[in-house]
C-alpha cells in the first residue's frame, strides 16, 4: 500500500447553515421547511444572575455584524427599567453609531452577497474579478461606516464605549469633523449603489406582505417609535409581546416568530421603508423618486435597492448629527440606584429589522429574566413563505436551477445565515 | 456554541480534499486545535466517527495537536493540518463503514 501526505491547512469555519425541504404532490407544493442547524447559544439564560450594566457587552457577541444593535436595544429596555431618560446629544451620538452599523452592514450586503446573484456570479470574490470597481465601491462604504463605529463604539466589531445612560466618552467636536471627508465621499457613493442597483433585472414577484417596524413621530426609525404594521396594528414598542410570539417548530434550531392570531410578517428595509417613506432625508427621497422606486416595495428581490436608500439616509442622517454635534457635560447620565424588582422593555431597528429585548431586574442590578427576539427568527417564517410562493412558480426548474434560485429568494432578506445560503442543502421531495 | 458549524466545515474540506485528490481512501487526519477555540479535542474525539462515517475518512486515525497557549497567534483555529491518503490501486480495498 502506498500512501502519501498531503498538507492541507484548512482552517475551520464557523458559518450558519442552512437547509430546505420542499415536498411537491401533484404539482402544488405541500410542504417547505427552511432548517437552521445552529445550536441554540442560550445568551437568555446566561445573562440571568449578571449585572444590569453587563448586557450591553454581553449580549453584543450575540452579532458581529450588528452587535449595536443588541447594544441598543439593551440599554434602551434597561433605561426603561430604571426610568431614565437619555436626551440630547447623548441620544443623538447613539443615532450616529447606528448609522455607522447600517451604513458597513447594508453595504456588506448589497456589494458582497446579494450584487452577485443579480449580476451572474457565484460570490464577490469571481464579482470583483469582472467589476473591481463595483466591489471597491462595496468596501469602502463599509470603511466609511466601521469608521463610525470605531470612533464611537472603540472599535468596529462588538464595540466597547456602549453603556447603559450613554457612553463611556463620548468624542471631541474635531473628532466628529474628521469623519465628515469620509462620509461626503459614503454619501456620493451610496447615491452610486442606488443607481447601481436599480440598472438591475428584478423579477416579477410581487408578494402580500405585513410590514412590521417602528415608527417614530418625526424621525426615519432607529432607537424610538411605536411598534407599527401596514395592517393597522400600533402599540408601544415595550409592548411586542402582546401582538408577536415566538414559536418552536421541529425542523429548525431557531424559534420563528408569528403574529398572535394571524402568521407571518416582513422585518428590516422593506418593512421600515414602507411604514417611514415619509421620514426619509431630502436626498434618500430624491435619489428613490429619481429611480422611480415606490413608496411601498412588494418586490423581495428590489430590497437591494431600499438597502441602497437606506445608506443614503443613514450617511445624511450622520452628517446632520456631525454638524449639530455639541459635546455633552458627561458622557452618560447616570443610573439611579435599584431598590425594588423592575422590568423593561424596548425594540430598535437592527439592519435586518426589529430587535426586541426584556429584561426584569432585582436589586441591586441583577438580571433575573430576559428575553430576545432578533429579526432573522422574525423573518424566517416568511422566508418560509416567500419560498412556498417561489417554488409554487417554478415547478419545471430542475434541482440546480431551483436551489439557485431559492438560494436567492433567501438572500433577498439578508438574514442572519446569509453567508452559509450558498450552502443550502435542498431535499426536493416529488410525489 | 459553535461546535457543529465547526465539525460539519471540517467534514466538508475531508471531502473536498478526497474529491480534489482522487483518492477513496484517508488514512490519517491531523489536526490543529487552538487554546481558545470554540471546540475542544475531547468533543472532536467525541464527535469524530459519527462526523467521518460516510466519508472517504472513515477509517482514519484521528490525531489532535493541541496548544495550551492563549497568545498564540492561532489560537482561535481549528486547522485541518495534514491528511494521509491511500494512493488509489495500491493496497487493501477499503474496509465497509
């Protein structure tokens, strides 16, 4: 027997995975199951028995690509619980660092994952090859908004400066200036990925979305705002559970989520486009109407053109705050102590859509119970659904075709497992 | 917590390798596991037959190198280092999973 060595030096990956099942009887599709595999990673439970001012940083690691957005809506629902309120440019420079998050993650997105299935290719690497200049685009938009991150957060990913009242330090006025060449530059080029985007070939696919997100009086949503649906529904955001619960299915890892009474329902740029079009940023809307793109988006796959506008509102929205930006006479207001159980509640829009956090605490700052609901396990239903609608049309692909293209149905709602979607198992069951 | 990604992505390269190289057969795996990364060997050892059963590794012996060091630079990583493969032809025919 011969035998010889081979080097490798393969480094192991961690990546979500993904799996679909779709059952076809007779030509009409029984049964579509999207599997996660990822095991449950308890961040609920081990956060019972810390610290209130812990869960800003703890429950970060839960995301690298949104980890303010777990910042946030922690600090917001521990702020509720302890009644205080952060005004100024306290709450102003927390708008910031969520554009920062917005601007690096939708570009992430929109250049590295989703530009390639419109335009031909498998992923961004063969992308760059044929259109360097469109993945430099993609790269420095997301500099522009790691930048932000950095100078508020500490650093880009699972920033460090986040604290219940505020921040640890907050930034000097030349500190934000030096931001502004950067940004002028995000702002043109997100106008770029706009018109970019839009020259694409989108297909028909029109679908009967409930729309969920924020709604703040005056503001494009990020931190406030009641809880809205284009189907009437309006409640105060700590007040999630009361329209939404999390269901367990078999098929997957991750608890989906449904309207009480009623089922699924769309989180993240299509829904806050919709339900906000009236609080976009003069240029956003200009650049929209420009594209002739509607007030109300039906079509999943044009969502990588909201994600577009949404980058131009959050570079405008960031140059706003820079300009108004007087620093604040302390970095964080400060908690009063605990003397009593409390609990609090709150919802942000991450990227992806609304992220809900409760917490209940005990003096003298413990956390006893706590509960997160992020927007992937909210839009994985409806995923479900897209899917169902998807395959029902295109009965005659065969198995490649059809993976591709549900691949790309699944993308079209960057969820969380968007990267290990070009991995999807496909289990086509015909009888 | 990510234990699985990790083990199923392992189990993806051994089959790729195999496929790029032709071969039917590994005979050895080795492996890098970091101080700081999200499996440990005794759950890789655990892991390991059910992870390679259907696998042209399914026979392989399963050596871990792991370092106790937390500032090295790989700490993080799990690295699929080396494997040994029989030559296709040249020795005993595989043995049934």
């Amino acid at each position: 027997m011969s035998e010889r060595t081979i080097s490798v030096n393969y480094l192991a990956r961690v990546e979500g995975e993904g799996a679909l099942r779709v059952r076809i009887h007779d030509r009409s599709v029984e049964e579509v199951e999207l599997r996660i595999f990822e095991p449950p990673r308890f961040f609920e439970a081990f956060l019972r028995g810390r610290g209130y001012a812990e869960a800003p940083d703890i429950t970060a690691r839960i995301c690298g690509i949104c980890p303010v957005a777990y910042q946030m809506s922690a600090c917001h629902a521990m702020e509720r619980a302890l009644g205080m309120t952060v005004e100024g440019p306290i709450r102003e420079l927390r708008r910031l660092l969520y554009c920062g998050e917005w601007i690096e993650s939708h570009a992430l997105h929109i250049y590295l994952l989703h530009a390639p299935d419109f335009l031909g290719y498998p992923d961004a690497i063969r992308l760059a090859e044929h259109h360097p200049e469109a993945v430099k685009h993609g790269l420095e938009l997301k500099k522009a908004g790691n930048a932000l991150m950095r100078l508020l957060g500490g650093r880009e990913i699972h920033p460090i400066n986040v604290r219940v009242g505020g921040f640890y330090r907050c930034p000097s006025r030349e500190e934000l200036d030096g931001m502004r060449p950067s940004l002028e530059a995000a702002l043109a080029l997100a106008e770029e990925t706009a018109r970019f985007v839009a020259g694409f070939d989108f297909p028909d696919f029109e679908l009967p979305y409930e729309f969920v997100s924020l709604r703040h009086p005056s503001e494009y949503p990020m931190n406030e705002g009641d809880l809205v649906s284009s189907r009437g529904l309006r409640i105060p955001q700590d007040r999630f559970e009361e329209a939404f619960e999390e269901v367990q299915v078999p098929h997957s890892h991750a608890l989906q989520a449904v309207r009480k009474g009623g089922g699924s329902y769309l989180v993240g740029p299509l829904a806050r486009y919709a339900l906000n079009h009236d609080r976009l940023s003069p240029r956003a809307k200009a650049v929209a109407g420009e594209l002739g793109l509607p007030p109300v988006v039906t079509n999943p796959y044009r969502s990588i053109v909201v994600r577009a506008i949404e980058i131009v509102y959050a570079c405008e929205e960031a140059l706003r705050i820079i300009d108004q930006y007087r620093p604040p006479g302390a970095p964080s207001v400060p908690a009063p102590p605990l003397t009593a159980p409390v609990s609090g509640a709150a919802t942000t829009e991450a990227p992806r859509g609304i992220l809900f956090h409760r917490y209940r605490l005990e003096p003298p700052g413990t956390i006893v119970d706590a509960r997160i609901v992020a927007p992937t396990s909210q839009n994985q239903k409806r995923i479900e659904d897209d899917l169902r609608e998807l395959v029902a049309r295109s009965l005659d692909l065969d198995q490649e075709a059809l993976t591709f293209a549900c691949e790309r149905a699944i993308r079209n709602h960057d969820p969380c497992i968007s990267c290990a979607t070009h991995f999807l198992n496909l289990e086509l069951v015909r009888d | 917590m990510h234990e699985e990604a990790l083990l199923r992505d392992l189990r993806r390269e051994l089959l790729e390798v195999a496929r790029r190289e032709r071969v039917d057969r590994i005979t050895r795996v080795r492996l890098r596991v970091g101080a700081l990364c999200h499996v440990s060997p005794e759950t890789l050892r655990s892991r390991w037959r059910e992870l390679v059963a259907d696998t042209p590794a399914r026979d392989a012996a399963l050596e871990i190198e792991s370092s106790p060091d937390p500032r090295d630079s790989r700490a993080q990583d799990v690295v699929l280092a080396d494997v040994v493969v029989e030559e296709p032809g040249s020795g005993t025919p595989p043995t049934s999973a």
